[in-house]
C-alpha cells in the first residue's frame, strides 16, 4: 500500500497559456495533461473562461514547467501570460463588525462574524480526526471533549468545511429557532467554497 505524499508547498504562482496557433490546442491539452502527471506540486486547471491555467510553486517552478511544456510535453508554441500570485489570508481575531447580506427580495438577512480556530483544531481537521470525512458521533465527541464545543454544535451545526470541501475552515450555523434555514444553507455553502478557494 502506497501512502500519498505530503509537501509542505502549495502551488501559489499562476499564469495562463494559450495556444499560437488553434488547430496546436489539443497538442497544448495533452501536454497539460502529460505536465500535470509527470510533477506533483503542478496544477493545471482550465478555467470557466477557457484559459488554460499552470499553478506552479514560484516562478522559478513555473518557468522549468512551462520549458518542459514546450520542449516535451505538446511540442508546440504558445502564448504565456503575466504571472499572477495568490494571497493567502487567514483570520487572526474576531471580527471587528458584524457582515450582513440581504437577500434580492429584502425578506432574509444573514449576519455572519469570522472567528479565529484553534490551531490544533485546524491540525485535526486537516490530518482527517476531525474533518468532513471522519465518523460524525466520534466527530462531535473529540469536539465536545478536547475543543470545548457545545454538543449540539458539533453534532448538527456544522455546515461545511473549506476550501474543496475539506479545508481547516468551517461554517458554523449559530442561529436559534430560525425556521426555513436550511433553503439557504446550500447557497451560503457554495459562497463559502468559493471565498475560501479564492
């Protein structure tokens, strides 16, 4: 049995290529795919736009991906753009204010707060005790006894983990007695996957 490895970095530094030529595409599509396959720390991605995106570990990583594209992996010639590197951010205090957002017919409000997890928390979450995968009853429990967590939150208010759905960041619903809640939880859900992957 093979264990997967786990690098310490992730891919930051992104650019898009493009094929000169139209009828090189499916050249460029197969070496993306040959590319991906040959380096693990490489990611590539197409975009909703149709670009076709390499997330490399630095530029360095990025410029050796892009000289193995060209010279091995589709043999053809393309356009690169401009690198561009994610930020990331985290939550280092309770925040100052109270987020509120309306929904378009001004009949529901949501206010959500950001608060920072504790570090061993986000540790369990990431090495799988306490994440979206794990057992719920043996969830709620390592939540309740070593986190200090309301039983009734780490039983049922847990919304979503993120980015990818199994991320150290979670959605917590602290709403009492508020009916027809969950017709949103889908939508608050898909919002959160999306700022946490941004």
């Amino acid at each position: 049995n093979i264990a997967d490895m786990k690098y310490s970095v992730s891919p930051v530094v992104k650019i898009a290529v493009k094929a000169k030529d139209g009828k090189d595409l499916p050249k460029l599509v197969e070496g993306l795919k040959k590319l991906s396959k040959s380096d693990p720390l490489v990611v590539c991605t197409t975009e909703e736009s149709g670009e076709h995106v390499i997330a490399g570990c630095g530029e360095l990583h990025v410029e050796i991906c892009l000289k193995d594209l060209r010279d091995e992996y589709a043999q053809c010639d393309f356009v690169v753009s401009d690198p561009v590197v994610s930020f990331r951010e985290t939550v280092s205090e309770l925040s100052s204010q109270t987020c509120l957002a309306k929904s378009p017919n001004k009949h529901n409000r949501i206010y959500l707060v950001a608060e920072p997890m504790d570090e061993e928390l986000s540790k369990a979450i990431e090495d799988g005790s306490v994440g979206p995968k794990a057992d719920p009853k043996e969830r709620a429990k390592l939540l309740t006894e070593k986190f200090d967590w309301d039983k009734d939150t780490a039983q049922r208010k847990i919304w979503c983990y993120g980015p990818e759905t199994d991320g150290p960041n979670l959605v917590v619903d602290q709403t009492q007695a508020v009916q027809y809640l969950i017709e949103i939880k889908e939508h608050v859900n898909s919002a959160f996957q999306w700022t946490t992957k941004e």
